[in-house]
C-alpha cells in the first residue's frame, strides 16, 4: 500500500514541477485513501508528500502577511529561473543581471536554516525581489503572475519594515543588536543599511511612536550622508526651514513639533501595554509557558481516550488541552485552508493610512467546512467531545462556526480584542441572528514558533506559548450569556517562526442544556469542568 502510495506521491510531485495544474479535490481524494487505511506507514509517507504539494501550491496575496506564502515564493525557484532565462533572451543586458540577483536570493533563502522566519533575511529576500523588478516592466510581472509565480510587491517591502519595528518595539529589542542583524539572539547574517533603518523609523512613525523612530535614526544616522535617506525623511515631515537638513537637531525639532501623532498614541488602546509586557514576559520565560495552576487528564465521551489539560485560570476558565490533534490533521488542516487564505487584517496600502483602523491582525485566514472532508468533522466533533459542548453546525441556529485557520506573517501578530460581541452591538454577522454569541473559543496551535507567538491574556496575566496539536480553551461569556470583558486576549508578535492556529467558536445557542445559567448572574464554569476527571 504504501509502495503504490511513494509512486502515486512521484507522480503527482512530477505533475507538479512539470506544470500540471493540481487541484485541492484531487490532495482531498488522497486523504481518503489515508482515512480508508489508517495505517502509520501511509500516514508518513501521505504527510512527506503532502508537505512538497503544500509548499509547491500556490496562494497569490500580500506575501509578508503569511510566512507560508514566502517559503512558496522561493520554492518556486525553477518557475522564476526559467522566467529569468525567458528575460535574458527578450533583453540580454538585463537578463543576466536578474539570473545573478536571482540565485543570490536563493542563497540567502538556502543558507540560512530559518531563511523567510527571520524578519531580517525576509527583508532581504523581499528587498532583492524589488531590485531584480527594477529590470522589467509592468508586463513582465503581470506574466509572471500569469504563469502562477509570486513577485513581490513594494508594500510586501514596507510591510517587513513594519513588522521589524514593531519586533523592536514590543520586545524592547536592543536597537544595536537589530541592526547587526540579530534578533533574541539569532543571527540572520545580514547588517541593516541606513536607508532600512530610516524606512523602519518611518513604520514607528506611522505607529505613533516617535521616540522609538528617533532612537532608530540616532542608531545608525551620525550626519547627512545618506542623501535619499534625508529625502525620504525630509518629505515625510515637510519641508525644514533654516538650519543643516536632517542633522539630529533637525530631526528632534521636526518630529516632535510635526502634527505627527505622538509616543503612546496607539498604547492607550484597550490592555495594550500590558498585553505587551506579557508578550515579553512570555518571551524571557524559558519555559513552555507561564506555570499552570494545576493539570490532569479526562477522557471526554470516549472512556479510552485520554486528553492531559493543563488550567491556567479557573475564573473565567482557561485551559490548556494537548495531543488534541495529530501531525497529518495539523498538515491536512494547513494545506486546505492555503487555497482559501485571504489577508485578514489590515494591510499597509498606500502613504494615508487611517493608523486607528490598520495593523489589528497581521496575517492570513480562511475559513474550512465539516463537509468538506471527514478529517475537518472527525477534527470539530473531538473538539465537543473535549470541551463537552456542541459543535454541531446546523444550517438555522448554528452551534459552532466553521474551523478559521490563520498563518502568521513577518511579526504577525492579533492585538487585545475579544471573541464575543458586546452586549449592545448592532452589526452582528448573519450567523448570529438566533445563534446567540460567541460563548467559547478552542484555539489549536498547528504549528510550534522559534520566538514569540503567545497567546497572552492581560486581565489575567495569564500567557501561552505555542505547542504544535495543543490547543487553548477558554470561555468569553458568564453563564448568563453576557460578555465576559475578562477573556480580553491576544497574539503576541512572531518574532521567528512560521504560526499557525485554527479556531472553532461555539455559540449558545448549541450549549444551553450544556452550560445552563447558574443561580446568579456571575457563576462561574469550574464545577462544570472539574467533575469530569
Ligand atoms: O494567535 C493567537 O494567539 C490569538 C488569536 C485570536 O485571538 C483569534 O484568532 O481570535
Ligand atoms: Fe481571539
């Protein structure tokens, strides 16, 4: 079996590279075979295989708002090879300096063990792609994405700025050791220029943090001699008056007295401060996570399964489940969401940003249905059975909302929000209307990160590292159905790595008999959970 499965997997791999358009029903038939054998075998060899189709598979969107969309990029090497010798023959004289630039690009991508989930080799990668683009023109890239291949785009640049300088910023990195290329410790092998510092103390500003922006420059600027770089400034804080252009008096005078928004404008949002000091906290925390209060294990509806859970907080409950899903669910789950992922969040477009409305959730999500496949069904009726609630999803009324997968990109990161809509808002998503809300969310790590990446809690001061198949589970509603502003959370930024979550939320409606109304107002979930073990 698993022999005419490795030769089935050949053929499809040579499908591929051949140019064979693969389609997600076909990968989707695959795992039929795999849910039909069950055997371990064929489960190695389907997730090796399914893997090479993952990354050779296309999704075409911002690439720095999913990491998995980068690694895409640069496993598309031979398409752009053949792109790059189909230039060398329209305009020689270019032509040849692409093919160089291109397999500079790809040493960087090969030389490095974390190549696209370090942001400063990201930005390298990213920043070559822009130069190699400088060669051709509008209708050679419009070709390129024709063919399937990705190119990236300036704001994919700017986006990496971004993200580095809210690395920097959260993390209270030390500006020195990013500049030579470093970030918690790792090296990436590349120095910052000064033309990338000013472009990341230009993110800080549009953030609203201009003292970071000017810590930035004082780094790395000693004088003018950067003449596109005092450009740049000078046109984004308006014309000086008198005095030596971009010196650092300059610089201090003109962004403190610019209509720019000032230090701490974005910081009075709700819990941000402190989501960013657990953010660190969870970073300097050796271990997996803040220690859990106590564990155990349950065996939810079926006696001989076992779930270890760990409990974070017991008012309102927070619990940590492991094991909750396998290795080729966690990859089944990645690969069929890829086809379906869109930005979500609010990408960097153009120079007037609304700066209270962008930069919520940096990354990509899609949503995935029960009936597409039984794994997705057989993965939401083990999430009822773990959690002992409902996750039937009926056609009125709905119990549960599909899986929402999201891959993280460059510094992707989710700011304090919750789950729940209040108590008095008014555009509730269709799927409410008799639903209820947003009661409980199970939250599934699909993917370990190298650096960053909690999930933290700030009313609670409670975080969460991300573990590959453990999931989170917590509750954003009292039992009386109102909101409970306490489950206020967030993602922290990815500093290295590649994360990605699924998310089931289960509605009231579905769990009235399950988690009924307590005999006052605020009671809590523990005697619920606590007397299954
Ligand atoms: O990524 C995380 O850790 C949190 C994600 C989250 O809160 C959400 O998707 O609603
Ligand atoms: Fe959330």
């Amino acid at each position: 079996m698993s022999c005419l499965l490795s030769h089935c997997c050949n053929i499809l791999i040579y499908q591929l590279v051949a140019g064979y358009k693969w389609s997600s029903r076909a990968v989707i038939s695959w795992c039929y075979i795999y849910t039909w054998t069950g055997d371990m075998e064929v489960e190695i060899g389907f997730s090796t295989c399914l893997m090479v189709v993952f990354l050779l598979t296309g999704v075409h969107s911002e690439l720095f708002s999913s990491i998995t969309s980068l690694h895409r990029l640069m496993k598309q090497g031979e398409g752009h090879v053949l792109v790059a010798h189909h230039l060398a023959e329209r305009r020689p004289e270019d032509g040849s300096t692409v093919l160089r630039l291109l397999s500079e690009v790809h040493s960087l991508y090969d030389k490095h063990p974390l190549s696209v989930e370090h942001p400063i080799i990201t930005l390298n990668i990213l920043k070559t792609f822009r130069v190699m683009a400088t060669f051709t023109d509008e209708h050679f890239i419009k070709d390129i994405r024709d063919k399937g291949l990705d190119w990236p785009t300036d704001e994919d640049v700017s986006g990496a700025y971004h993200a580095i300088a809210r690395l920097q910023k959260t993390y209270e990195l030390p500006f020195d050791d990013v500049i030579g290329g470093s970030v918690a410790g790792i090296q990436s092998g590349f120095s910052l220029l000064e033309e990338d510092v000013v472009r990341i103390a230009e993110q800080a500003l549009n953030m609203g943090y201009n003292a970071t922006a000017m810590s930035w420059l004082d780094r790395k600027w000693t004088d003018t001699t950067c003449a596109t770089c005092c450009q740049q400034l000078v046109n984004r804080l308006g014309t000086p008056s008198g005095g030596a252009v971009c010196s650092k008096e300059w610089r201090h005078g003109h962004i403190s007295g610019s209509g720019l928004p000032k230090s701490g404008h974005r910081d009075k949002q709700s819990r941000y401060p402190e989501y960013e000091e657990l953010c660190r906290k969870s970073l300097s925390n050796g271990h997996g996570s803040r220690k859990p209060l106590f564990c155990s294990y349950s065996s939810g509806r079926v006696p001989y399964v076992r779930y270890r859970h760990e409990f974070y907080s017991l008012d309102p409950l927070i619990v940590m489940f492991y094991d909750v899903v396998s290795e080729i669910e966690s990859l089944f789950l990645k690969y069929v969401a890829s086809h379906v992922l869109e930005s979500g969040g609010i990408a960097i477009k153009g120079e007037n940003r609304d700066i209270s409305s962008f930069d919520n959730r940096v990354g990509h999500v899609g949503w995935v249905y029960d009936d597409w496949h039984p794994i997705i069904s057989r993965i939401s009726r083990r999430i009822a059975d773990v959690t002992t609630l409902s996750t039937l999803s009926l056609a009125a009324a709905t119990h549960a909302e599909p899986l929402q997968i999201c891959n993280y990109g460059v510094g992707g990161h989710f700011r304090p929000h919750q789950d729940a809509f209040a108590d008095d808002v008014t555009n509730i998503p269709e799927m409410a209307i008799g639903s209820g809300n947003r009661d409980a969310t199970f939250m599934v790590y699909l993917s370990d990160v190298r650096v960053g990446g909690a999930t933290v809690f700030p009313d609670l001061e409670v975080y969460v590292r991300p573990v590959k198949m453990a999931a989170v589970f917590w509750l954003n509603t009292w039992r009386s159905g109102r909101r409970d502003s306490r489950s206020v959370h967030g993602g922290c930024p990815v500093l290295v790595g590649d994360k990605w979550i699924a998310n089931k939320w289960m509605w009231s409606i579905g769990q009235t008999f399950k988690r009924p109304c307590g005999l006052s107002e605020n009671d809590t979930d523990i005697s619920l959970y606590m007397s299954r073990d």
